[in-house]
C-alpha cells in the first residue's frame, strides 16, 4: 500500500517538473492561451509564479494533515470535476485534491482554459498519477461514466442545467454526491489607508479584471470614495501600466456611469472599471462597490450576501469571524495557501467524508 508521504512526493515532483521554466509544454501552453486572448500573459505569469510558492512537498503534506488525510484511498472511486475558466488553471486546486485523496480523476476542462491544464494533466499522466484519455473540454467523453462523485463551480443559474445534461449523459445521477460552488466576489474592510494597504486593495480588485470568487467586488472602508478616489486611482493606473487589464467592459457600463451622475451617486470612471460609492450587491463586472462604514456595515452585507460571498479580507482582525466568516489577509487574496478552504469547504475533507 502506498503511503501518503509517498504520494504526495510523487504528486509534488510531477508539479515541480511540470514548472520548471525549460518545460516547453507549458511555455506553448501560455503563448497559446496569450495569443487567443484568453489570459493576460501578466495574469498567467502572476499565477504560475504563486503555484512554484505555494505548493511543494510540505504544503501538500500541511493541507493532508489538516484535512485528516492518512493515506490515500485504496478503493478506486470516480470523481468528475467540471472546471471553470474565468482565470487561469482555476481547476488546480479541485485536481490536486482528487489526486491527493487517491481517486480516480476524470476533468472536463473549460474551452476558455483549454492549454494551461493539459500541459498539467500530460506531465501528471507520465508519472503514473492520471491516465490519458481522462481529460476533455467536452462531457460527452464521459458518457455513462458513473461518477462517484462531482466537483463543480459556476454561476448559480448554471447548477440546474448542467444536473440535467450530467444526468442524461449517465454521469452522474440524482444521488451522486457533489460539490457546487456558487460563490463569485469576496469583501474587502480596510481600516487605514496607508500605501500598503493601498496596494493590496488594489491587487484583490483589479487581479484578473476583477474576475474569480476571490476578487473584491465590495469595499467598506471608514473614509467615502471622495476623499480617496484620487490617490487610489493613482494605485490603480500603476497597477495596470504593470499589468495591463486583458478584457473590456461593455460599452453599457458607460450608461451607468451617466445614470449615476444624474442622480448623485459619487463615483470614479476609470475607463476600463466603475467604481461607485453605492450600497448594492455586485450585479455586473467590472465594478466595485465602496461602502463608507465599520463593522455593522460589514456583518449586514456577510449576512445578506448568502451564498454569493466567497471572503471577507482585512488588514487588521484577521482570523475573527465576522457575520459567519473568517476574516482573512488582504494580503493573500490573491494568492492563497494550497488548503484554502473554497466556500468555506475543505474539498479532500469532503472527498473523504463523501467516498468512504
């Protein structure tokens, strides 16, 4: 039987080769993604550089022992992860947690992510860890797969109809167990403005054009847009001279800009993002919220947010709970330990509750 410290040297030496800079599968694999339009080359490069970071040997060996993994799971269960696109290898985490509990992987990759995966999935394949056909950008390869369990994240609007094409495709049944995240904005509470905090506001807002559930859609501060919005547009425009914004807005986004003129709404346009000081719940991309208050303001939003709210990140407090969630470091929101918990949910905790 193998044990886990094993597998997860096999794991993290298979990642390693996969990230070395002479690797020319994953050099193609972004110049691809890049040239499509796809990805920002500065998106991808600031996702591959926290991966080489983050996850190693004893990283792995940290999120297993949180998690109560012992060694992995003899029994050779199936589990189907559906994968989102919306940045760059999203799916990194839901596979590494599948393969560290020892099950039987099957990944039907987003066509809007379709490279930077497989050049992934090929390296894991040559050390033994995934076979070669269990990969698609389309579920119809998996028909009449039976799975054991499925990984999904999407938009809420999305759960009924990919059920039902799960369920008529024999992928997946009415009792198939599954685990659906629906999360996409997190809530950033500042309490100073020093050029620090500045800074780190601004990579959890602008990361990705904003895109990922852990990107900051809402920002409660004790000071109102109009006494910050110079200098955090200052912050801003040196962001993007570094890391330019890869996808638009669309052209409507200027009407609302008009809409809240009109009825006296502060705001800032920045040409490629809204922000607006309005007490709202994100309903559209490329905007942010700012929200003039404290704690209450905080707990009321956390607690009306349901489950559209993935984190709460501060720069003071961090570890309290506020309304029902962890308050984490503005400092990692973008870049988070490899057992972060995705809705609050540790996936190989539930891997391993679920496939017993």
């Amino acid at each position: 039987m193998q044990t886990i410290d094993s597998h997860i040297e096999k794991l993290s030496d298979a990642i390693h080769n996969w990230l070395q800079p002479d690797n020319k599968h994953l050099r193609k694999a972004i110049e691809r993604s890049v040239d499509e339009g796809l990805f920002g080359l500065e998106d991808i490069k600031h996702r591959i550089r926290h991966l080489k970071q983050s996850v190693d040997s004893i990283s792995l060996k940290k999120w297993c022992d949180k998690a109560g993994l012992v060694s992995p799971a003899e029994k050779d269960n199936v589990v189907c992860c559906l994968h989102a696109g919306n940045i760059p290898l999203v799916g990194f985490h839901d596979l590494l947690a599948v393969l560290l509990s020892g099950a039987s992987y099957r990944g039907k990759l987003s066509r809007k992510d379709p490279y930077l995966m497989v050049s992934l999935l090929k390296i894991l394949a040559d050390f033994g860890l995934v076979s070669k056909n269990h990969w698609s950008t389309s579920l119809s390869q998996f028909r009449s797969m039976d799975a054991d369990a499925v990984l999904f994240s999407g938009s809420a609007s999305s759960v009924t109809p990919v059920r039902k094409l799960l369920k008529e495709l024999g992928i997946a049944s009415q009792e198939t167990p599954e685990l659906i995240r629906t999360a996409y904005y997190s809530i950033a509470w500042i309490t100073d403005n020093s050029k620090e905090t500045m800074e780190e506001l601004t990579e959890s807002v602008f990361r990705y054009g904003g895109n990922g559930c852990r990107s900051v859609a809402v920002v409660v501060a004790p000071f109102g847009l109009n006494e910050e919005k110079c200098e955090f547009t200052d912050y801003v425009e040196n962001f993007w001279l570094k890391n330019p914004q890869h996808q638009k807005p669309n052209p409507s986004l200027s009407y609302r800009f008009a809409y809240n003129k009109a009825v006296g709404i502060e705001q800032a346009w920045l040409n490629d993002f809204l922000i607006e000081e309005n007490l709202s719940f994100p309903d559209e991309k490329f905007i942010l919220q700012w929200i003039k208050g404290g704690r209450k303001e905080i707990e009321n939003l956390v607690q009306q947010s349901a489950g559209s709210l993935q984190s709460v990140y501060s720069n003071s407090e961090m570890g309290r709970m506020i309304g029902g969630k962890a308050i984490e470091p503005l400092s990692l929101a973008q870049k988070p330990p490899v057992w972060w918990k995705a809705d609050g949910v540790d996936t190989i905790e539930w891997l391993l509750k679920t496939l017993r």
